[in-house]
C-alpha cells in the first residue's frame, strides 16, 4: 500500500462550509458500523462546528491530493477551553480559558471522510493537538469520545475516565465517553 502524503494547516473561517459538510458526512456514514439510525442522530445533539476553536487557532484541516487539487479528508483540533465536546448549539458549554499549569487541554470535533478511514488521518489529528497543547504548557489533555471514536483513542494511549449517558430529543441514548492522557 501506498503511504499518503496529507498536509495540515489551520483551519479559518472559509473552511466553515467545507467542515460542516465534512462533518455531516462523518456523522452519517462512520457510526452505521456502531449505532443504530436513531442514535446517530442523537449523538448530534453533541457533535458539530465550534466557531471558538477556528477563532482560537487550535482547529486543523488534513488535506490530500487528488487529481492535483487540494481535499479536505479529515479535520479536528484541541481547545484550551474547559469546553469538553460539543459545537455552537451544545448547551452546557463553558467557554472560560483552561489553566495549563492544573488543567487539561481539549482533544475536540475530530472528523474523517468516510472514503479515508483507517488512513492515519485520526492519529495525526491527535499528534497534531496533542503536540499543540503540550507546546501551550498542558501537561495532560482529555477528550469525549463518542463510541465510534473510542477504539482509535484507546489505541493511542487515552484512559477512560467516566461515561455519562444522555437521553437525546429524539428518545435515545448518546454516550459520552471521557478519556485523558498524560502529555
């Protein structure tokens, strides 16, 4: 197999359109493998774009080439906020600075193109924050996972710390799962 070059760069506010349809497309087609229909669609009452973290810097876009022309395949990033998951419309939100020095970073909104899992595109979105975060003065960074997500963090070293389960609007279940790492 092939190794993919991807390249990465900071998200702005131009790739908000190209993230939310990224987004869409990872929610609908990377947690049939897990979730039924119905839960999907509750687990999106926690999922989508969080305009703080483009604002802050900390949101990456992993582009691949295809016939010559850059496409966004994956995307994710790390907040310094004590917001734990969740985009714009995720109620509970606290948006208050995270204090490096006793506090844990974010790994936040991580996403990948159903044509590209399994690709290493979820690793270098975590190498990516990660090393962010630890430039930033964090010594440890957690993360709430969704149960798709769970296998790939637990590969790279995130514990899991609690699970907290939600009745969505739709009558269903979505399961948080909150994991950390030591940097």
């Amino acid at each position: 197999m092939q190794k993919i070059n991807f390249t990465h760069r900071i998200a702005t506010k131009r790739d908000v359109h190209g993230i939310i349809n990224l987004m869409q497309l990872s929610i609908e087609e990377n947690m049939k493998e897990f979730l039924s229909a119905e839960q999907i669609e509750a687990n999106k009452e926690s999922m989508g774009v969080d305009q703080t973290l483009i604002d802050d810097g900390t949101y990456f876009v992993i582009e691949a080439s295809e016939k010559g022309e850059a496409v966004m395949v994956g995307c994710g990033g790390w907040g310094k906020r004590r917001t734990l998951y969740g985009g714009n419309h995720t109620l509970g939100r606290d948006d208050s600075l995270s204090d490096p020095a006793t506090e844990p970073a974010r790994i936040r909104a991580m996403y990948t193109h159903p044509e590209w899992i399994r690709k290493g595109i979820g690793t270098l979105l975590l190498e990516l924050g990660e090393k962010a975060a630890r430039d930033a003065g964090f010594k440890t960074i957690e993360l709430g996972s969704t149960v798709p997500g769970y296998p790939l963090y637990l590969a790279r070293g995130y514990v899991e710390v609690s699970r907290e389960t939600k009745i969505a609007a739709n009558g269903h279940e979505n399961v948080i799962v909150k994991m950390e790492k030591t940097l």
